[in-house]
C-alpha cells in the first residue's frame, strides 16, 4: 500500500539524518542505508527520487568505505530499473563515475549486471545517448586489462552480445571487435567461448553492412588459420564454427566457412583432427544436391583419410564417424525438415538483412549526391552574383575560391579567376544615372579639340539648369538632348573664343 503524505515525510526526514550521522559506527549505518535504498524508492516513488533522495545517493556512492560503494553497485540496477526512463538524467555521472571507482570489487557488481543496467540508459536524448556509450566504451577499454577475475570476465563478455542494440556498426567494428579479438586469443577457456558466442551474434544482428561482415569473416579465416599461434587456434576456429553453424543459415555457412573448416580438418595435430570428427556430420547435413556436390565429396575424402590415420585415437573416432555420415541423407529439394524449415526462416532473415544494407547504402550515396548538388547550385549562384557585380561597377582581376560557399572545406580548393570588364563607358553611365555632372567630360573633350594650354571655364549642368525658365522646362523635350545642343554650342564659342586670343598673342 502507498504511504500518506506524512508518513512519507516521516520515513524521508529520517532516511536523511541517518546518512548524515557522525556517530562511530557511521560507515556501518551508510552500509545498511545503501542496503535497503532499493525498497526505500520503491516505497517513495521515483517522483520524490529527483527532490528529496538523489543528493543521499550521490553521497553514499562517494563515501569512503568500500563496502558501503560495493553496496551501492551491488543494487544498482534495480535502482535504474526503478527510475526507468529518467535513468539517465539522475544516474549518469554516478555510473561513469563508480566504473572508474579505484576498487575491482566495487565495479564487478555493475558488470555482472551491465545489460540490465544499459537498457535503461537507452531511452536519452540522441546527443546525450551517443556521449553516453561512448564514454562507457573508453572506460571499458581501459578497464580489461586490470579484469583478472576470468568468472566476472566471462560473464560481462557474454552481455556484449547485446550491445548491437547501442552501437552502430562502425563503432561494433572500431571499438569491440578488437576486444573480442584479443580476448579469443589470450583469454582462458571460459572467456574464449563467451567471445564467440558474443562476436557471433554481433555479426548477425550488430554488423549492418555487408561488407563489412565479409572482411570480418576473411580476417577471423587469416588470424586462426594462417596464422603460426599454435594448434590452440584451429581448436577455437572449429568452436567457433559450431557457433556459426547454430547461428546462422547454411548457405551463410558455405559461403564463408566450409572450406575453412576442411582445410582446418586436415591439420596434423591429432586433437583438432579429433574434434573436427563431430564438426563434419553437421556440415554434411547443410549439403543439398546437386547444387554442392564439389563440397560433400571433398567431406567424403577427409572422413576417407580420417580412417587410414596413423593415430589410433582418430582412427577410432573415424568408425564412429562414417557411421553416422552413412545415416545422413542430404536434401535434394524434396520434402522439408524441421530443420530445413528452420534454416529457410534464417536465410529469409538473412536476405532481408542485407537488403536493408543495400537500401542504407543507397540511401547514404542519394544523400550525398543531393549534397553535391546543393554546392554545385550554391557555386553557381555565387559565380552569377560576382558576374553581375562585374558588369555593374566594373573591378580589377578578382580571384574566387569555392572556399567562399564552403569555408570549413579543407581540401584544396578550385581557383575561379573572372576577368572584369574595363571602365563604363559614356552611354552605360547615361544609362546608369541621370544625376551625372557633365563638367569632366566637357574639360575632357575641350583638351582633345584645344591647341592652347589655357581654357575658359565651362558652364556645368547645374547653371545651365538654372538659365531656363519655368515655362521652357514644361515644354521643352528630355533633357540630355537640350543639354547635349547646349553643350555642342558653348563648345564652339569656347573655341572661337581661343581663336581669337591665339591671333591677338600673334600681333
């Protein structure tokens, strides 16, 4: 039942002055209060967790005991589960930090629990989301060296299996593939096995792209088959075709480890020849005829050699071997299994997989075809814009970069050199403006028509406005016309006029 209001408020001031008791036995009273923090919420409600509780439990995850932060961790995920989607506005830091927390016992709690405890992680914002799992990531790679406990090791390795559900498929392939990696090859024998099954599922359900999951599989080929690691590689690749072979669909598994796996059949260590014995029925049973008769007589051959084996163990083992293949009748495409029905379903999952593969991939490309385009119509644009410039005002050389659309472009830049136009000439400016003073060009004209250095001043545009009347304004046509004849005409007295003074200096 629910607690009242006063009840509530009872229990809470009490909770409060407990964790701040400095009485002896505090580290004691904060282990108990850290305890039954879980029932403490679950009483109160998640509501009153953000108000009236989170600053006790940011303070009872600091404390200096490690008992009482073991505590903490230890009860960790049912708090998240609790708080559900605001998991990660309260919890956050407090997770970063306690996984960073100096003591391996205090943070093996929250890895034997990490799935439960992600899921609820899961639900932020996209921005928070992403530095979230990223922070988790880089802690986790620095954490794995110091895991000694190959138990806690195992356990948390076989939740990786889950996290395709946090992590895109290149940061699968950047980030945990070479953890997996490294833990199948140094690891002991439980830990090995909780790799494969983690990569295995990471590499149907995590790794989206085709692609990628084809390299994946050729560089597990090269690192446990042509590899000189010892014979204790050959052994994990034929674990690991076990795996592959639950996992996923038979033609998956021909396309990418049948060969591989017979080459491994024939290795000279007389253990991994043992253990490839009950490897080969289950590919046999994967054959289908007559579509992969090339592939069950090269299985025929190798359980043929198996039984003129110089080792007495293999051979026994052979005996047992023919005899089951004897027994196993390969499909040839009439009535279906329960298995074969099985497999068709894994193989439709399969298609249907890299469909959307291919679907994202084009999608990814029509995205960056539009983007290109987009700055081909923004340089175009620009490129009009400094032409129309041009023809306008009319500048000198100007050089132009695509630098200018794109600023935070890097990459060496494209020169666009645009040749501007010279000066506007006499009709472009009378088209231009019609407040253009014409004492300049009247000086320029009389300097070209004048021997003399000397010259009368010329009427500007302004006086010889002013000489006309009201009336004669009203009737006479536009302007320039008027003002040309004016011109024409005061033009040709400027130049009677110098004719005269050149006669007088003469006499």
């Amino acid at each position: 039942d629910e607690l009242s209001d006063d009840d509530s408020t009872e229990l809470l001031i009490f909770y409060k002055n407990q964790s701040k008791s400095t009485s002896q036995k505090v580290n004691e009273i904060k282990f108990w209060l850290a305890f039954h923090f879980p029932a403490i919420l679950k009483r109160l409600g998640e509501k009153k967790f953000s108000i009236y509780l989170k600053d006790t439990y940011r303070s009872l995850s600091s404390c200096g005991d490690p008992k009482v932060r073991r505590s903490i961790t230890s009860s960790f995920h049912v708090i998240a589960t609790l708080l559900g989607n605001n998991c990660g506005i309260h919890l956050k830091d407090i997770f970063l930090k306690l996984l960073r927390d100096p003591k391996m016992e205090v943070k093996e709690p929250l890895l034997l629990q990490i799935e439960s405890i992600l899921c609820n992680f899961n639900g932020m914002e996209e921005s928070q989301r992403s530095s979230f799992f990223h922070s988790f990531s880089n802690i986790v790679s620095d954490l794995m060296p110091s895991l000694k406990n190959w138990r806690v090791l195992s356990k948390f390795v076989e939740q990786w299996a889950h996290f395709y559900k946090y992590y895109s498929t290149f940061q699968i392939v950047e980030q945990w593939i070479p953890l997996l990696f490294s833990l199948m090859s140094q690891s002991v024998a439980p830990v090995k096995q909780a790799a494969i099954n983690s990569l295995c599922t990471l590499l149907r359900q995590g790794i989206r792209n085709n692609q990628a999951r084809k390299s994946l599989c050729n560089q597990l080929t090269q690192e446990f088959i042509q590899s000189n690691k010892g014979f204790s590689n050959r052994m994990l690749f034929l674990d690991l075709c076990f795996k592959v072979a639950s996992t996923f669909s038979r033609k998956f598994y021909k396309e990418y480890f049948f060969d591989a796996a017979l080459e491994v059949a024939q290795n000279p260590i007389p253990n991994v020849r043992i253990k490839a014995c009950i490897l080969l029925p289950i590919m046999k049973r994967m054959c289908k005829m007559p579509y992969d008769s090339n592939q069950l007589r090269k299985l025929n051959n190798c359980a043929i050699l198996y039984q003129r084996d110089l080792d007495k163990d293999v051979c026994l083992h052979s005996k047992d071997l023919m005899f089951i293949l004897k027994r196993i009748e390969t499909a040839n495409g009439g009535f279906e299994r329960e298995d074969d029905l099985i497999d068709r379903r894994k193989e439709e999952e399969e298609e249907d997989m890299f469909k959307a593969d291919e679907k994202e991939a084009d999608e990814a490309r029509r995205k960056e075809d539009e983007a290109r385009q987009e700055f081909r119509r923004k340089l175009a644009e620009k490129e009009q814009e400094i032409n129309m410039k041009t023809k306008i005002f009319g500048k000198r050389t100007k050089v132009f970069t695509t630098n200018d659309i794109n600023p935070n472009n890097n990459s060496t830049s494209t020169i666009h050199e645009f040749k501007l136009s010279p000066r506007p000439t006499f009709q472009r400016m009378r088209s231009m403006s019609g407040t253009i003073t014409r004492k300049k060009m009247v000086e320029s004209e009389d300097q070209q028509n004048s021997p003399s250095k000397e010259r009368l001043p010329s009427p500007s545009l302004n006086l010889m406005a002013r000489q006309q009347s009201p009336k004669e304004r009203e009737s006479s046509p536009p302007a320039f016309p008027l003002l040309r004849s004016s011109f024409s005409a005061q033009n040709s007295k400027t130049r009677r006029y110098s004719a005269d003074y050149s006669k007088k200096s003469i006499d």
